[in-house]
C-alpha cells in the first residue's frame, strides 16, 4: 500500500493477543494517530497544528500545538493531503524537515522515526 492509501483508509480496531491486560490499537491512520497531530489551514498557504499528542512522532520531534508549517522538504504543500503525503515519504526516506513558524519566527523540525 501506498502511504496516500494508508492515510485514507479508515481506521480499524484489533487487539494484541497477550495475556495481560489487553491492548486495543488502531491500524490505518488517522494522521494523529500516526504521526501524533492534526493541522488545520491556516494564513499564507500554511497549515497550523490545532492538536498534538506530545508522546507520538511530532511531538517527540519537537513540534508543538500551534506550529504553523509552510513547507516539507523544502516544498510548500497545495494541500493537507499533500502535507501528511510528503511527510509519510520523507520519513520511508528516512526524515523529513518541516519549515515551521513559531511565535513569529520561522524554525526547522526534523520528523524522524527513532
């Protein structure tokens, strides 16, 4: 499958087969549950993280709830889809450095898995 597939596919429910206390995961994405965020369009062509679960992926990373990213891997996104799909393939790659504003100022993040 192909991450675009894998980031609309709707998310399934399985449990872990262990012995103690049972575990209940999602499969497929949600980008929050993938990647630890959500964005929502913001000004200037940029897409502002309205939630964030510190523990996962971004947050990890060092993004943080109101980061508003303009660009990944140097390209700026047309779209949402267009963000979670060029994230999903720089980290197959390896990484992928977001262009992040932050109080004004622009930073960089590196999304990496550990």
């Amino acid at each position: 499958d192909s991450p675009l597939v894998d980031m609309t596919r709707p998310p399934q429910l399985k449990a872990d087969n262990e012995t103690e206390p049972s575990v209940t995961t999602m499969t497929g994405l949600p980008p929050k549950g993938t990647l630890g965020f959500t964005v929502k369009s913001a000004s200037s062509g940029r897409y502002e993280i309205d939630k964030l679960d510190p523990n996962r992926l971004g947050g990890v990373c060092g993004l943080k709830t109101g980061d508003a990213i303009s660009q990944v891997d140097g390209r700026r996104p047309a779209n949402v889809k267009e963000l979670f799909e060029r994230i999903l393939v720089g980290l197959e790659k390896g990484g992928s450095t977001l262009s992040v504003f932050r109080s004004g100022k622009l930073t960089t993040v590196v999304l990496r898995k550990a």
